[in-house]
C-alpha cells in the first residue's frame, strides 16, 4: 500500500512492507535516474520475502506520484538528495542503521549518504553504481534524450510519473551539461566502514566494471562484487534470481556479525 510522507519540504510517495523479522536492519531502495516507486515492480516484495527485513521503496522528489519538479537539477542533486531528503525521510520513518539498496542514480546516493551523512548505515548494496562520469554514460543519456523525442517514450513514462517531461529533462540535462562531466563522489567512499555489495551487468550500456574497481580501491569496509554475464543495466530485472540470491545472501551475513 502506497503512502505519502513528508521529507525535506516535499511530498513523497512511500511504500513500505512490514518486517517478518524486526530484529533485522531496515532495507531501503532507492531508484535510478528514471525511475520511481511504480517502475520496481515486485521487486520490493520478493527483497521482503528473502531477507524478512522491514522494506522502504520511495519515489524521489521529481520523480514517480511525488511532488512534481519545480526547477532544473543541479550537479549536486544527487548529494543533496543523500545529505538532506534522505536523512529527513529516514527521521520520518524511524529507520535507523539502514541497509541502502541503490540502482544506478540510487547507487551513488547510497554511496553519498554512508559515506558522507553521519548516520549509522548497516550495508550498502549498489547496482550498476557511479562514481565518476565515463564517455559511455554520456553516449547512452544521449541516446535516450534522442528516443525520448522520437517516440512513444513520454507516454509510456507517463504511467509511471506524474510530470514524464520534468522528470526525464531534470535527469538528462543536468547528465549532460558540460558542468557534470566533473562529478566525482569518490571523496566519499574512505568514509563508508559499513560491509558494501556491488552488482554489475557486464553489458551495462551506462557503466563499465571502472565504476566498481574505484569503489573496491576507496571503501573502507568489507567489499564484494558480483560481475554478471547477459546483463545491462539493470540486475534486478536481467538476472533477477542471481541479484536476489547475492542480496539474501548479503543480509544475512550482516545479521550475523
């Protein structure tokens, strides 16, 4: 059942699906760069049902039935979103030591927040992950601003959030405005001491394995990787019973330390 909280001054939709063992860090996802609370399908409910963990999927503010937004992304969207909405979201709910589950846009949020907010974070799980900009991210958003506005992509968006235009603008202009091509979070990663997991398709369209060899080179806690073959962008969906498996198994190495 879908809900909606406030967080940093916007109205965000949440779903939340109650823990069948409360003992156990709460997971919260966190979505790519176009995607929304809709758009995880029953993936939430299948983390749920392997790990028994409390779990937290949301819409960020611009994306999905949340507020709709006002004004176009900055290249610090994705800090701003772990060191403020985060947080205040996290407060609202009362999740404390969280386990952060990102895709993508999500995963570098993830990063940001453990490494960077000051609040205890149980375990990062991140999924195709950026850490820095590489020409292959650039050449695909390029490719979806050209397929955005030569076909019948906005409709289809347009199921899923509520503004389909703001929200793909906000996500690709920023991506490709010449200020981004210096965004770097690996500042971040000393910071993060908490166990991390990384999962990436190795025909990811966005990102190559670069993006985890810095993440395993900055960490400052446990690292594990998982490379999977017939995969893109997006694990969860391509190799779903290999994704689940390597999260299930992640969680209850945490719950047993």
């Amino acid at each position: 059942m879908t809900a909606f909280v406030q967080a940093a001054g916007r109205r965000l939709e949440v779903r939340d699906i109650p823990a069948a063992a409360p003992a156990r860090p709460a997971i919260v996802l966190l979505h790519e760069g176009l995607g929304a609370l809709s758009l995880w399908r029953d993936f939430p409910d299948q983390i749920a049902a392997r790990t028994g963990c409390r779990t937290i999927a949301y819409s960020r503010y611009g994306y999905g039935q949340s507020d709709v937004l006002q004004a176009p992304h900055g290249v610090d969207y994705m800090h701003r979103e772990a060191l403020e909405s985060l947080p205040d979201l996290l407060a609202a709910l009362d999740v404390e030591r969280p386990v952060l589950l990102g895709h993508s846009d999500g995963a570098s949020i993830a990063l940001i927040h453990a490494g960077g907010a000051a609040r205890p974070v149980a375990g990062v799980v991140v999924m195709a992950p950026h850490v820095f900009v590489e020409p292959i991210s650039i050449a695909s958003i390029e490719e979806a601003r050209r397929v955005f506005e030569t076909t019948d992509m906005k409709a289809k968006m347009g199921r899923h959030h509520a503004d389909p235009e703001r929200t793909f603008r906000g996500w690709s202009d920023i991506w490709l405005h010449p200020d981004f091509l210096a965004w770097n979070i690996e500042s971040y990663l000393p910071g993060i001491t908490c166990p991390v997991l990384a999962i990436q398709g190795l025909a990811d369209e966005y990102g190559t394995l670069a993006q985890l060899d810095r993440i395993e080179a900055g960490v400052a806690g446990p690292f594990e990787r998982l490379e999977l073959a017939d995969c893109r962008h997006a694990p969860h969906r391509d190799q779903s019973q290999a994704t689940l498996d390597a999260i299930a198994g992640f969680v209850r190495k945490l719950t047993a330390i």
